[in-house]
C-alpha cells in the first residue's frame, strides 16, 4: 500500500457527490373494485415470482377502497418492478 487512493474509489466519491437524493420510483395502478386510478411507490406493492407464469404476481391493497388486489406480472412487469425496487418473495414448489 502506498497510501494512494484507489482511482475507481475516487471515482464513485466524484461520480454521487453532487447527488443529493434518488428520485422515489412511483407506479401507475387501477383497482377492479372501485376503479380509481393512483401512483404507488415501490414499498406498497409486493411481487411473488413462481415457477409458472400463473403463479407471478404483484399485490397492494387500493388506497381508495382498501381491497386486496392481485394482479399477473409477466416478464416486463417483473423487470420494471425489480427494476424499482419492489420487496420480491420467491415461491418455491414442494416437488
């Protein structure tokens, strides 16, 4: 060690030190029930990935109304919302 900084170090400290905050990521949804329409951030909806395409979806309950709603999330949906930092729970078959 010659006590010279790393320069990738030094480079990331350059890249994020005019940054001051991340842009919150929002997503657009409808509830069937009531039928209102409104922006969730990534902390209110919840994305389980199964073994199937039928056994994916995302979940949060409608702030109009309150209902529970279940929706198919196929390969696009899934990456936007990995993409955005949305809790994932992985399901596993008991073959």
């Amino acid at each position: 060690m010659s006590g010279v900084p790393d320069v990738r170090e030094m480079s990331v400290a350059v890249a994020f030190a005019g940054m001051k905050r991340v842009a919150d990521v929002v997503f657009r949804a409808g509830c069937p029930d009531c039928r209102a329409s409104f922006e969730l951030g990534a902390g209110a909806l919840r994305l389980a990935i199964g073994a199937t395409s039928k056994t994916t979806f995302y979940s949060f309950t409608c702030p109009e109304c309150g209902t529970a709603v279940r929706k198919p999330a196929g390969e696009r949906i899934v990456e936007l919302l990995t993409g955005g930092g949305v809790r994932t729970l992985r399901l596993h078959s008991t073959v």
